[in-house]
C-alpha cells in the first residue's frame, strides 16, 4: 500500500508542477515584492494547513521575514499567501474577500471545487491549485482514501518559497 500510495504522490507532485508552472513563477514575484519593498509577506492556513504556517515559521530552515496573518494592520506593500484545503473553505475566502476589499495582492493554494458561493481562486490575483479532488487509494468498495493535504501544500510551499528565494537572491546582486 506504501508504495502506491508514493507513486500516487509523485504523480500529484508531477502534476502540481507541470499545470502550475508559470503560476509558481507569478506567485513568487507577486510575494518577492513585499521584502523588496517595504512590505512583509504574511502566512494564513486553515485546518490542516495550519502545517504549512509551522512549516514557514519553525522549520528548519523558516522562511525569513514571514509572519503570521493576524489583526495586524496590513498595508498596500505587504502580500498574503493562503492555504486552504478547497477553494470555497469560507474561512479562507472571508480572509481572500477582506484582502481583496482592502487592495491587498494575495497568492492562494487550495484544490478548486465548483461551489455555488465565493470562490478564493477567483478572488487571489495568483492561484495554484493542488488537485487534489479526492484520496489517492483505491479501498475494496469502490470508495478512495489517503487525502494528503497537507503534503500537497507543503509541496507547493517549497517551490514558491525556493523561487523567492532566488528572486531576492537576484535582486540583491
């Protein structure tokens, strides 16, 4: 089961790369803006995603000058990046919707869903989705489990954060 479920994973890690190619690019110049300027980029997870906030903020090798999404006033030079499971996680599109009211750029990952209310993928100016519209495993009734989350955004966290870095790396050249 471990090794389909790694195949499985792999796949999704492929797919996320090849159909978010240029917005991994696009997101990381929106964010790389804020330390370039006088901004700060700040974090927001829901749920599960709460992973890729400790992973930002007290991994190994946390993302420099990132800070957690609170009542902080935010200004027009600071950017946002959300994490959500799905693109209609009403928290997550409560924190798009008051972003986007307030000016404020933002870069969303989540898994789009079709939903009859405010999508976060329509409202981010940049917006990767993960893909992920149901468990990876087959069971024996037909049904599909192993839904990782998680390991999806924290995938798509590296990659913007290793794009950042190499713009900044440039940009300080």
């Amino acid at each position: 089961m471990l090794k389909m479920f790694t195949t499985q994973l792999t796949g999704l890690f492929k797919r996320i790369e090849e159909k978010a190619e240029f917005s991994f690019e696009d997101g990381a110049r929106l964010l790389a803006q804020a330390p370039v300027g006088d901004g700060v980029i700040y974090i927001f997870g829901t749920k599960e995603m709460k992973a890729v906030e400790l992973e930002a903020l007290e991994g190994a090798e946390p993302f420099k000058g990132v800070h957690l999404l609170t009542e902080a006033e935010l200004s027009d030079a600071d950017r946002v990046l959300i994490f959500s499971r799905t693109s209609a996680d009403e928290d997550a599109v409560a924190v798009g919707a008051e972003l986007q009211e307030k000016g404020i750029p933002f870069v969303a990952v989540s898994t789009v869903i079709e939903s009859a209310g405010a999508d976060l993928a329509e409202m981010a100016d940049v917006h990767i989705d993960l893909r992920l519209t149901r468990g990876l495993l087959p069971d024996d009734f037909g049904n599909r489990y192993g839904y990782p989350s998680s390991i999806a955004a924290l995938y798509v966290y590296y990659g913007l954060k290793f794009t950042i870095d190499e713009i900044l790396a440039e940009y300080e050249e």
